[in-house]
C-alpha cells in the first residue's frame, strides 16, 4: 500500500460507514461507561480528551508534513521520521506532558500511520490468542481460553473502516455494500473476518484469530495437557502411513493448529498441496504448493473456490492434499479424491463429535449439486476416511483431543466409528476441567497398515483393556 493511502486512511473523516443504521438508544454503540467505584471525576474526562485532542492534532499535523514517497517498508526508517518530526512539534507546540504520556501517545501514533491502530497493542501481545472488535466503542479479547473486555476504543465506525481497509487492501479484498463481509489475513498469517453495515448492526465487527509467533510442537500438546504422548505417537504413525484423517471440532477449538502439527509430520520427501480460503498453514516442508481460492470482483465474476482448486489440485501429482476447511460441495471433490489414489489427505470441518462429523460430510456433500442417493454418500465416506480427531474447547478454556476415532466401515445404512483414544471427564472444581486421556483398549483395524509402512508403536499405546474393565 502507498504512504499516500496510508495517510489518507489515518485522517479523522466526519462521515458514516455506508448504509449503517442510526443507533437507537442501548444498542451496545454507546461508548464504555465509567469505572465501577462512581463516575468519572469532572476533572477526569477533560483531561482524557484533552490528551485525544491533542494526539490528533499532532497525527494531522505529522501526515500532513510527511514526504508521500516514503517507502513504508522500510519501518526503522519511517519511525525513526515520524519520531523526530512528534518531538520537534511537541517543542514547537509547547506541549506539557510527562515521559511516560509521551512515549504512550508516539506509540499510539504510529500504530495509527504504520500499524493497524488502537488494537495495534493486542496483536502484539502474545498472551492474546484473539482478538474481537464489536463496533467502534467494544473490543473483547481471549487470554487463555476465556473472553474479556480490553480497554480497547475506536473513535467512531469510520475509524473502525480505516482500520479494515488497511487490512484488506494489500491482498485485494473489499466490503462495501455489495459485499459487506470478508475473510482476510495479516502479513504474520492471522485470520481475519469482517462484517459492516448494514448487516453489522452495531457497527464494523472484525474477528481476528492470532496464531503463535513460534510453532507450537507435538511435545508442547503434551505440555499443555490437549494429548497424551501416546496419542501423538499414534497420530504420527497415522500421517506417515498415509491414512486419511479428518479433523473435527467447534469454532476456536484449535482445528487449524492441530492441522499444522500433523501435517508436519508428512515426510519431507513428498508433494504437498494445500488449499484454504485465507492462507495460514505454515507447513516446514521444502515442497509445498499453497492454493487460495478468490472472491468474486466487483461485477460477480472471477470466483475461484474451494471446490475449483481441489479439482484442479488432482492434476498437480499431489501426494498429499491438505485442505484448511471444508465448509460446502468440496467435500464431495475431496472424498472422491482420497478414494482415487490420493490417500494420506488431511482436512477440516465444524461438528461437536465425530458422529456429527460424519452426518456434516453426508450434508456438504449433497450441497456439491450432485444427485447421490444416501447410501452412495455413505459409502464413499466409510471408503476414504481412516480417521476422525475430535478436539474441543472445554468449559474452563482448556483445548483436549477428546476422541481419535477409526471409521471402521458401513453396516446397512450406518457408518461404523470405533474410539481408539478418549477424553474422560471426571469432575469441574474450582472452575477447572478434571479428567483422563486415555487408550480404550481396542486396536484399530488398519494397523496392518503401520506393519506395511515399517512403522512400529511403542508397547502398550493402545492400552490394556482388561486393566481398565478391572479399575
């Protein structure tokens, strides 16, 4: 993006977000309210604003004496600019304020030319897993599983707009009023969603999900307590004798994140091809190609989906295709792949357990415009998965593998699941989750599979079931 449209998108404007509502009365748009304790002193919020004001009167004064050829890559040098023109202005101006508000008020400042304003700080924080921006005057935050509100605020919707446009142009997404929602993604591969006006009826929503600045390993899934080493002995032994597996689980369960582990468990020496709608995977093999399907342009035309890029991923001599989501008709495409050669495919889909999993995938795949009968979906279902691996978000945010489960096959008109691992919960004290990952004792019918590819467990990763029957 130039520094000219930077700048321009960090002015203060006077105008609306298109085709937004007037706000009745408690509508959520009304700005935070003071403190719990009483409000705020009369000397309080005079102050406040006298400290916006003259922030935003140093920024305008700032754009406005910036060179517009300003290579905005190069941010030390831009910083280092925008530094010493604020200091020479705050001279100038005779501005008093302590170090501490004027270091505040720099950083506040760059983040509105260089970075992506007021929630700027909250992506930087690591402890912030994501990230929800519920109009201009609500932002809430996850920390460990649990949401609260930041002390985060936007001037009004049209800040909230310069904000979403500096995301969305560098990959060439728009909302407007044709098209008032969108997935996007930062430059460090966060996730983003968006919705204006006048959908969004208390003003522009932005949804971002924060991925770890480093990767999160196998062993740090153990650490945490999400599997047992054993499961993740057993999910590598999945991987590498080229089952295909299936992950399952709800919005913020860590779907996209135990897809990266797994899929770092490919060998190295393999062609990967992966297809999402908002690239995130970030898989440590040399030979991957990464898809990413396009929204239409502004005439409707252009679209290329999911679906498409599955399709034409077949005549790519893949030997692993990896799909970031499967939310419609390309999950027909997909089985249909795993079923003709394409076996050790991974993927993703919402359901609350692997049973639902299952109906989902009957459901998207009608969705495909295909005319199947029932028992032919089924088939091809029982046919290309091997496993489904259901993660959840527990109640005191913690994330668990709560079932690997073998898709054994089809009786009559019913997929055969079979656990292999499961979470137990024992009890809920003192706001945290008790329980058990444990083996159920039965080993998987496609083990003969790890025997064929010279893979070997551990004794005992399976359990012993008439130790648990004796317990």
């Amino acid at each position: 993006m130039s520094l000219l449209r930077r700048i321009e998108g960090s002015r203060p404007a006077p105008t609306t977000v298109p085709g937004a509502p007037e706000a009745p009365p408690g509508d959520g748009r009304k700005p935070p309210a003071p403190p719990a304790g009483g409000p705020l002193s009369q000397t309080a919020a005079p102050a406040r604003d006298g400290m916006r004001d003259t922030r935003l009167q140093l920024q305008t004064k700032i754009i406005n004496n910036l060179d517009p050829r300003l290579d905005l890559s190069d941010v030390k040098a831009v910083r280092a600019t925008i530094d010493e023109m604020f200091n020479r202005f705050i001279e100038e101006d005779g501005v008093v304020i302590t170090r501490v508000e004027r270091q505040k008020m720099l950083e506040q400042i760059l983040d509105e030319i260089l970075g992506f304003g007021p929630i700027q700080p909250l992506l930087n924080d690591d402890s912030v897993t994501e990230v929800m921006v519920n109009g201009p005057f609500r932002t809430y935050i996850e920390r460990k599983g649990k949401l609260v509100l930041s002390d985060v605020t936007f001037r009004d919707d049209d800040h909230v707009m310069r904000v979403i446009e500096r995301i969305i142009a560098p990959i060439g997404r728009r909302v407007d009023e044709s098209k008032p929602y969108e997935d996007a993604r930062l430059p460090d591969g966060s996730r983003v969603n968006i919705i204006i006006p006048p959908l969004a009826l208390n003003g522009p929503v932005v949804t971002i999900r924060k991925f770890p600045k480093t990767r999160i390993m196998p062993e740090d899934y153990v650490k945490f307590g999400t599997a047992t080493a054993e499961m993740m002995e057993f999910l590598r032994a999945c991987v590498e004798a080229r089952l295909n597996i299936f992950i399952s689980g709800g919005t913020g369960s860590g779907k996209t994140t135990l897809l990266n582990i797994m899929s770092g468990f490919i060998p190295e020496d393999e062609r990967i091809v992966t297809i999402e709608d908002a690239a995130e995977l970030r898989l440590v093999q040399d030979h991957v190609v990464r898809l990413e399907s396009r929204a239409p342009n502004i005439e409707g035309k252009g679209a290329v989906t999911i679906m498409d890029l599955v399709k034409n991923s077949l005549r790519m001599r893949p030997e692993r295709i990896v799909v970031g989501e499967i939310r419609g008709g390309e999950a027909l495409s997909m089985l249909q792949a795993m079923n003709t050669g394409h076996d050790g495919s991974l993927s993703t889909g919402h359901a609350n357990a692997p049973r639902d999993m299952i109906s989902r995938l009957e459901t998207m795949c009608l969705m495909a415009g295909v005319d199947l009968p029932a028992r032919a979906i089924k088939e091809q279902i029982a046919s290309a998965l091997d496993v489904i691996v259901q993660i959840s978000r527990l109640k005191d945010g913690s994330r668990k593998i709560t079932h690997i489960t073998e898709v054994q096959g089809i009786e009559g008109e019913t997929v055969v699941l079979q656990d292999v691992f499961i979470f137990e919960q024992t009890a809920f004290i003192d706001g945290k989750v008790q329980g058990r990952l444990r083996p159920t004792g039965i080993r998987p019918k496609f083990s003969e599979k790890f025997e064929a590819a010279g893979i070997k467990l551990p004794p005992g990763v399976f359990g012993n079931l008439n130790a648990d029957l004796l317990r």
